[in-house]
C-alpha cells in the first residue's frame, strides 16, 4: 500500500463508508485511493464548508465520526466553520487535508516565509484552537501515529474533530501492508468519586421540594439518553432542557416542561426560576439559558452541574453550585445510587398546571396581526405529519427559535448545530444525514437566508437523487437579527432589510432540477407534499415582520418574557420566589389572561 491507500484502508476498517470532499491537487492520489477501495466510496460536495457540515451529521444519525477531506490552502481553509461545528457541539469527525509536497514546505527551508509551495496554508495552526488533535505528519510513522491518535482523541471523552495534514508525497510513499490501530485506555472511574457525587445530590434532593433537572446534551452525546430518561419518568420531578439537550428526549411524560432560556417555554422558564433544586446533567449553561447575570438564573436554588469537562465546571466557582466531574457514560452508575426526586404536591400542581397552560401552545400574535401564516401553525402541524424515524436537521435563526419552541421530540433524529450555528448548516447536514443514513425521511428547517448561504447544495442533492424535504420558513429577510434591530436600534433594518434580498427560489430550484412548492396557506403543507418522494424545496410564505414569541429581553431574568404578562400574572407564576419587575415592563405588558 501506499501512504494515499493506507488511510482508505484505515477508514474503512474503522467502519467509516463515505468521504465527503472537493477535490483538488494535494488530496488527488487519497481521493484515488477511496475511489478504488471496494468498502469506501466518496462524496462530492460543492464547498468544503458544507462538506464539513455534512460530516458534522454523520456521527448524529449513525454514531460514527464524519470524515472529510479537502485540498491544500483554500480547500482546507473552508473547512473551518465545520470544524467549529464539530468542537463546539462536542462531536467527532475526521479531516484529512492534502499539503504540498514535504520537498516543497516552507518547513524544511528553515525560513518563515508566507508560502513556499503554491496554496501552501499552514492548516494546522489555524485549527489548533478548535480541535482536540491537529497534526502533520512528516514520516510513514507519524501517518499510522496520527491516524490512531487523531480518531481516538475525536471520539472519546469529550469528542470533537481531529485534523491531520498530509504532504503529497507522503501519500505516494510505500508504507507494507498492516494497518495498524489500538483503540483507546478507557480511564476507569474512581468509585470514591461515584460516593461523593452520590452524596451531594441525594443531600441536594432530599432537603428540596421544589426539584427540577435540566438536561443539556451531554446525556445524548454520552449515549445514556435512554437510561436517564427511564430515570426521570420514575417520579413526577419537573424537567426541562437545552435545545440540543431537548433534541435527545423522548419528551412524551409529564414532567417534561419544554426548553428554557432567552427563547425558552414561559412554563419551563418559570418552573426553573422558582425551583429551590437544580440538577444539571451535561448541559454548559451557555448564555442563551443563563444569560447576563447569574444571580439572576435559578436564584433561590442549590445548583449542582454533573460535566465531563472541567473547564466547564471552572465556570461555576464564583456561583457556588455543586459540580462532579464525570463523563456521563457513567450516569447509569450515577443514578443507581441516587435517591428518586419526591416533589411536593403543591410543586407538582405548580408544574402541572404551567405546563398546560404553556407547552406546545402557541402564544405568538404577530402572525394573526399580520393574518399571515405562523411560523408555529407549521411545526404544530410537522409534529403531526413527521415520521417517527425522521431526520430533522434544523437552522439558525429564528426559524430554530420557532422550532424548538412547538416541535414535540419522541423518537425522531433531530438535531441542530448548537454551539456555532453558522447559517446555511442543516442544509448541508441534512446530506450527510440522508447520504450516511439512507431510507428515513429527512427534513430540513431552514430560512430563507441560510437557505441561501449554502445554496449550491442542492447540486449535490440532485446529483445523488437524495429525498430531503427542505421546508424555508420564508420571512424575506434576516427575521431574528431585525428583532433585535426593532428592539435595540429603533428598527434601522440595516443589512437585513437594506442590501438583503430573496431571488426567485422557483427559478433556483428548477435549474437544479428539483421540485418547488410554495405554501401561501398553512392548509398547503400537507402529508401529500411531505409524502411525495423526491427532493422538494417547500417555500412557505411568512410575512417579514413574524416575531419570536416569547423572547428575552436583555437585562431581564429569563421568567420575565416579551410578551410581557401582567404584574399579577407574573406574580401567580412565580408565586415560590419574589422578583423586583422595573417599572418599564409593566408599562410594556401586551398579554394578560
Ligand atoms: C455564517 C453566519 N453568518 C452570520 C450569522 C448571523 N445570523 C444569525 S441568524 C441570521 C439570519 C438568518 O436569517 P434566516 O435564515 O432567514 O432566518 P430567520 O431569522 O429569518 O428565521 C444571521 C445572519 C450566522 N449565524 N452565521
Ligand atoms: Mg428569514
């Protein structure tokens, strides 16, 4: 084998089946060597970017890492938001980068010149500061190092991608026949750890009444989603989550409350601010669920946070919660020795009822003043249309907003990139989710503007004939951003409404050669046009001032939502603890029951 032929054949033995890739010089003989291995195929993507994206959703439907490929320079430098994708959502994937030949790099010259060799980049420490392995390897050996090391490091403990860069000639070079690999030492959990954590939290749930347990989606990267949820559903304690946390639950049982944060369910944000008990299982608490002040999240509750990164843990020293470090591969042992949360009848009445009152109901009024059609009608009735082993893969925006606010999980796949959230992301993750599991119906929510950042994928759709309904919830324009400017800068839409435009998408579609429906009334989406296969484009006409309903505004705490509900129905749903309100909501409330 040559060096090109080994990392096929080391991919393939790992189970890997698809490269996603655009080609280029200096990954030319590795893309000859996946196209001749018999277990190993390719993927054509239309930019790096998205063939990154795309690997992102490989390891979220299959639970095995993404693996992608790119050139040299430019190539490997648009991979760089993917990469991001990866690290910030903790999921593994694999990049392969070609890299002018060793006799031509900048590195042996022992000068630092910008570039020796032509679309020369050092790759590696760019990425350095977004991966957990970056390498170029310079021998033979360094290749098989790197290869073990780089797949271990992505896909174990706290995952994310690994990268490693190969000088074309190196990949011509003549390595024998054995690959090699050892997979990783699994650092075996100290039980005294188990005892302390046990301690803590059973001491944390017996002196509460007013327990709830936040799920962040560390459960599910961990692969224990199942067992924590069998957990949760042995007593009535509230639960609530973060969007990727909620993306893992099965969130058919009582207790489930919905999302929290600047975007969160009214309910599931009440019940957490009035909690006197908060067990965060693998969640970082990023400031869309704690924003601005920390006193201000939970502020009559002892937190305890169980993490697998202590760096994350760091985070709470001036907050004084509780924290276990622990990868919650191990919750099943966890939660053994835990005692059962017992909520108090009141606490269990209080959580009830705001669930009725808020969960999957829709409470926004900008569509109905617009007579236009809601952005929640749509997922209200996705929840109904949607398959049970669907793909979703859901943008940025306020179309995720919109989406994790009415969509109910049981048992489909869904998913968004949480972390990074660039637009245009679950276009070309719904590829790597159909490519790498084929024959399950796959969604894709999307606005009108990430729809167009990546654009060109749907070459890539036509081109592999993949059935992906990709649903544009259309507001002409940048919807979330304007909400802010409408907020902040007395509507000044500048850059989403002015110099921003929508083209004719029909037009777009059809020269793709893919089918284009447009949804002017909500009575148009229907199972026959989820249903017919084939890759469609369902252009759903929303009008461009539909709003987030309820949304944060900065400054208050995450119970106090616009719309603003009156003084006395603020204070009925957080009747456990007592929150100043400035005058200026009160002077704000537009709804009241
Ligand atoms: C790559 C990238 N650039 C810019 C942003 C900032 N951004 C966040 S949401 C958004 C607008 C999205 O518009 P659209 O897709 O139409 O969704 P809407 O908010 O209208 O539902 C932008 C520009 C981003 N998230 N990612
Ligand atoms: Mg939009």
């Amino acid at each position: 084998m040559n060096g090109a032929e080994y990392i096929a054949e080391f991919l393939a033995q790992r189970g890997i089946r698809d490269v996603f890739l655009l080609t280029g010089g200096a990954a030319t003989f590795m893309v000859d060597a996946i196209g001749r291995h018999p277990k190993i195929d390719y993927k054509c993507f239309q930019h790096e970017q998205a063939a990154a994206m795309a690997g992102d959703a490989v390891w979220r439907v299959t639970g095995r890492p993404g693996v992608v490929m790119a050139t040299s320079g430019p190539g490997a430098t648009n991979l760089v938001t993917g990469i991001c994708c990866n690290w910030f959502d903790s999921v593994p994937a694999i990049y392969i980068t070609g890299q002018v030949n060793l006799k031509h790099a900048e590195i042996f010259q022992g000068t630092r010149v910008r570039q020796f060799g032509f679309q020369e980049t050092d790759i590696v420490e760019l990425v350095k500061s977004v991966t957990k392995y970056a390498r170029q390897v310079t021998t033979i050996d360094e290749l098989k190092e790197a290869l073990v090391e780089g797949y271990n490091a992505a896909t174990t403990g706290r995952m994310g991608p690994a990268l490693i860069d190969i000088p074309m000639d190196l990949q011509q070079r003549e390595v024998g026949d054995t690959v090699f690999y050892a997979p990783p030492n699994r650092q075996p959990r100290a039980n005294g750890d188990l005892a302390v954590a046990f301690e803590a939290i059973n001491r944390l749930l017996d002196d509460s009444e007013r327990p709830v347990v936040l799920l962040g989606a560390g459960c599910g990267l961990a692969g224990v989603a199942g067992e924590v949820e069998s957990w949760l559903r042995q007593s009535s304690v509230p639960v609530v989550a973060s969007w990727s946390g909620s993306c893992y639950l099965n969130q058919d049982f009582p207790g489930y409350m919905g999302c929290i944060g600047v975007y969160g369910n009214r309910g599931a944000n009440y019940v957490l601010q009035n909690a006197d008990a908060l067990l965060v299982l693998g969640s970082r608490l990023d400031t869309r669920q704690r924003p601005g002040d920390p006193g201000q999240f939970a502020p009559d509750a002892k937190v305890h946070v169980v993490d697998v990164d202590e760096e994350e843990l760091k985070k709470y020293s001036k907050d004084g919660y509780g924290t276990t470090l622990m990868d919650l591969a191990d919750a099943p042992a966890l939660l053994n020795g835990l005692k059962t949360p017992t909520p108090s009848a009141a606490w269990s009445t209080y959580a009830g009822d705001l669930k009725k009152q808020f969960y999957g109901v829709d409470i926004s009024q900008s569509a109905r003043r617009h007579n236009s059609i809601s952005p929640y009608a749509v997922i209200e009735k996705l929840n109904r249309l949607v398959n049970k082993d669907a793909t979703i893969a859901i943008d940025c925006g306020a179309t995720t907003c919109w989406f994790f606010q009415m969509f109910h999980r049981t048992t489909q796949t869904v998913f968004t990139n949480g972390g990074c959230a660039p637009i245009s992301y679950a276009l070309s993750a719904a590829i790597g989710a159909a490519i790498s599991r084929p024959g399950k119906q796959t969604i894709v929510i999307i606005g009108d503007g990430g729809f167009q950042s990546n654009i060109q994928e749907l070459q890539t759709i036509s081109e592999y004939g993949l059935d992906i309904k990709i649903i544009i919830l259309n507001n002409y324009g940048y919807g979330i951003v304007k909400q802010f400017q409408d907020l902040y800068m007395d509507s000044r839409h500048e850059a989403t409404g002015r110099g921003y435009g929508v083209p004719n998408f029909e037009k777009i579609v059809d020269g793709y050669g893919l089918r284009y429906v447009r949804v002017d009334q909500i009575d148009q989406f229907s199972k026959a046009v989820l249903g017919t296969p084939g890759a469609a484009v369902i252009d759903v006409t929303l009008h461009p001032n539909t709003l987030i309903e309820p949304k944060l505004e900065l400054g208050r705490p995450i119970n106090d939502q616009y719309p603003y509900v009156s003084d006395a129905d603020f204070a009925a749903a957080n009747r456990f603890v007592t929150f100043e309100r400035p005058a200026w909501v009160s002077e704000k409330v537009e709804i009241s029951d």
